[in-house]
C-alpha cells in the first residue's frame, strides 16, 4: 500500500473525523518532509517520529523536540536532506547566495548613484537535479508544497503559497534575454536561513542562487555582472519591482570582511575592506507598510519627476551647488526628494574616504545622518525605525544607525564597536517592545562571500 494510503487508513483508526483523515495524512506527509530538512534527518525517521508522536496521543502542536540529538545540520547538509527527502535522489548542483545590509545610499542605485552594502553570511541555498521528462519541479522548506510546470509553457506568475517560484520563473524567463539558454525539466528546492521580511533581500539570493544553479545546469559560465544583471531583470520585470541593482550587485560580488561599492550607473562593483573591529547588528522589527511596494515604486517616480524638471536624465547628475540652483523649480516634495537623494550620494562618497582611513566614528555619523535624512527628506522611515536609531545611537558602543533598505518598516542596521554584545541588544530590544508591545529580532551579521557553487560532497 502507498504511504499516503496507509497514513489515510491510520488517520482514521485514530478517530479522525470522516472526510478529514485524507487531509490529515497529506499534513503528516508535507509535516515529514519539511522536519527531515530542518533537522537534517532522513524523512524516514521524521515520519517515525511523526506517528509516534500522534499514536501516543501527544497534544499539541507537533514538534520535533523529541527527535533524537543530532549537531545541527549544516545548510549544505540540509539541502541534500531536503532534496533526497523532496526527490527520493541526490541533486547534481548545488549553489548559494548571500543576502545583504544596505550599509549605506538610499534608494541612490535606481538614480544612477554610488552605495555601499555588505554580504552576510545567511542566504538562500538551492540545490537541482536535471530531469529527462521536461518537468519542472520546485519545492522551498518555507513553502511545503512541490509546484510542477512544465519547461515548454512560458512562465507564468503565481499567486498565494505558490508565489516564492516567481523568483526561479523570473530568472528563467531573464535568461533568453542576456542570450542564454534555459534548463529543461530538472527538480529544484531551496532552504534559507535568512529572516523573512527583515529586510536582508533574500529576494536577490534566491535569484542570484538560482541563477548560477540554472547556468551549472546548462554548463554556461558568463560574468559576474551578466549573473547580477539576470537576477535585477527577474526582479524588474517579472516579479515586477522597479528596484535598482544593491541587492543583486551584493549578493553577486560580496566578500568576507568587506563592503561591496557599486557605481550603478555602469555598473561597476568594487570591494572595500571593513575594519576588523566593525560589527554589524539587525533589529527587524517585523512592521511592513501595507502599501509598501507601491511606496517604493512612488518613490521611484518621485525622482524620476525631479530628475526631469531639473534637466538631467538621472538625479546622480545632479550636484549640491546644482540643486541649489533649481530648487526654485521643483515642487517642495519634489525637492525633498532630490535633497536626500543628492546628498546621500556625496555621504556614500564620504563614507569611502572615512572608511579608508579607518575611522568608524565618521563612518557611524554618515550612517545616523542617512537616516534622518530618510526620516525628514525621503519619508521612508515609520516610528519604529525612529525610536531604534534613537536608541541605539544613545549607547556609546553605537558608531552609528539607520534604516538598511526600502524602508517604510523592516529593520534598522547598528556598526558598533566590539564592547557591543548581546545584553546592549537585550536592552535596546526590551526598551522597543515597551513602546510598541512587539520584541524586534536581533542579529548579530557576519559579512560572507557572494554567490557561488558548492560542489555537493565538499565538507560544510
Ligand atoms: C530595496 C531595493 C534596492 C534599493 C533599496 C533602497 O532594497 O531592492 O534596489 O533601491 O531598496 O536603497
């Protein structure tokens, strides 16, 4: 009997009401999977453990606490527990991309500007076995749920659980356009250990790490830039944002122990050496404007709007001295924008000189003015980022804080000095969760390298 049959038949004799037992064992089944990739455990072994968990009539919900004591799992390691879990095989490729902080340069990349961002080392890790049957299967750890299109209909986008495919569709459907062929039917699943909604663009790693897994496949090697120029096409125009090239760019062309420079009108990607003593703390605190896509596209225009009554294709054309001189012709918010914009150019520019002569207090004072300036000339800051730059900029271990991305909720990003430990972060969070009744999630960020391909039997 096949295993969904069995659990069906099981379900039943544990008293499942009628109708709902086929129900209940595709959960179990969907549950299995999902906790053999968490724990990096055969699936086997999570089913075992899932049915005695129901056959002792343990309430609650189900819970992988009992499973049996294991190191935890590398993320090469879950990727192969899940693939085999998913596709009952081994994949052929492996690849990861990082996700990023936007250390500083503020919606700068889409106007043609300078901005500085660093590499964590979190991402998304994607893993792929080529198919004969011209099948297409996709499966994510935080989805659950295998989706199947065919290779020879076009990409269609997908709406609810399904919509995370719309990133590996978006790089499919980017790909005939940089010239390059596109993989036929292959299985395909992706595990992430970056925080969902923090901020971080695990949007442009899960591009980036599909991209270089689609390219092994069909054994096509172009450039660096070609595979970051794909990931802001998927995102431009099959996902749908207007945004510009930071997060593809850094997770492309990160480095351990570096920030990645990006003049984005070239594009040119260069990487500057971080101090060894800056650290990097993330408080996400979990708020997201309802509108907060159309905000940014709002934004967008907004600059586009002030660019072309100034007379220049791209704000990054403009100087300071310049918009002085054409403020009298914009619009008050018109000019707001322009401000923040021309301006967070020339402190990206100031950062770099900081920065090369090691002083990470200048650093910290660039970050803090970026910030308010999205907070009184860009208004892509909310109350909760205000009270967490205010907070952490207090402390004397605090170089400097600011929003890191869109904006308009998300996290806020601290370059601290290393007495900056876990209790300052402890402190900041309680004080947060005293005005808004929600505890931020903190991180601690490490810089990490760019995209690449594992190969599926190195050590973790
Ligand atoms: C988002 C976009 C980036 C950039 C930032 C703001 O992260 O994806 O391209 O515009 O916002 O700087």
């Amino acid at each position: 009997m096949a295993e969904l049959e069995q659990l069906v038949e099981l379900c039943r004799k544990l008293g499942a009401p009628p109708g709902q037992a086929a129900t209940m064992a595709a959960q179990l089944q969907k549950r299995a999977t999902q906790l053999a990739g968490e724990r990096g455990v055969a699936r086997e072994a999570a089913m075992k453990y899932l049915l005695e968990v129901l056959v002792k009539g343990r309430h609650g919900e189900i819970s992988a606490d009992n499973l049996p004591d294991r190191p935890t799992p590398s993320m090469r390691e879950k990727i192969v527990a899940l693939f085999h879990a998913t596709y009952g095989r081994a994949p052929e490729i492996i690849t990861r991309a990082p996700g990023r902080i936007e250390f500083i340069g503020n919606h700068t990349d889409y106007n043609g500007g300078t901005v500085l961002g660093a590499a964590i080392d979190r991402g998304v890790w994607v893993a792929l076995a080529r198919r004969a049957d011209g099948q297409r299967l996709f499966f994510s750890d935080q989805a659950g749920e295998v989706v199947a299109l065919p290779a020879g209909s076009a990409p269609i986008k997908l709406e609810g659980p399904q919509s995370w495919v719309n990133y590996p569709q978006g790089v499919l459907a980017a790909l005939p356009a940089f010239g390059l062929r596109v993989p036929a039917g292959f299985d395909y699943a992706a595990v992430s250990d970056l925080p969902i909604g923090a901020g971080l663009s695990s949007s442009a790693a899960i591009e980036l790490a599909s991209g270089l897994a689609f390219l092994e496949a069909t054994d096509q090697h172009p450039s660096r830039e070609t595979l970051v120029g794909i990931g802001k096409h998927a995102e431009n125009n099959f996902v749908g944002v207007p945004c510009g090239i930071l997060d593809q760019g850094v997770s492309g062309f990160g480095r351990k122990d570096h920030l990645v420079f990006i003049d984005c009108r070239g594009p040119r990607f260069a990487t500057v050496p971080l101090p060894a003593e800056a650290h990097f703390w993330i408080f996400n605190t979990h708020t997201k404007h309802a509108l907060v896509d159309g905000l940014y596209a709002a934004r967008h225009r907004e600059c586009m709007e002030a660019a072309k009554a100034l007379g220049v294709s791209l704000l990054a054309d403009v100087s300071p001295p310049a918009l002085a001189r054409g403020a009298a012709g914009l619009s008050p918010v018109a000019l707001k924008r322009a401000k923040h914009i021309v301006e967070e150019i020339a402190r990206v520019d100031a950062t770099m000189r900081a920065l090369q002569s090691g002083d990470l207090a200048a650093t910290g004072q660039l970050l803090t003015a970026s910030h308010r300036s999205s907070q009184h000339l860009f208004e892509n800051s909310t109350p909760e980022l205000d009270f967490l730059v205010d907070a952490l900029v207090a402390l004397p271990q605090v170089h400097g804080a600011r929003l890191t991305g869109g904006g308009f909720g998300g996290a806020v990003m601290a370059l601290t000095g290393p007495a900056f430990g876990e209790a300052q972060a402890a402190n900041v969070a309680d004080a947060y969760a005293g005005k808004f009744r929600n505890r931020p999630d903190v991180l601690h960020a490490l810089t990490g390298n760019g995209a690449e391909r594992i190969a599926p039997d190195s050590q973790p």
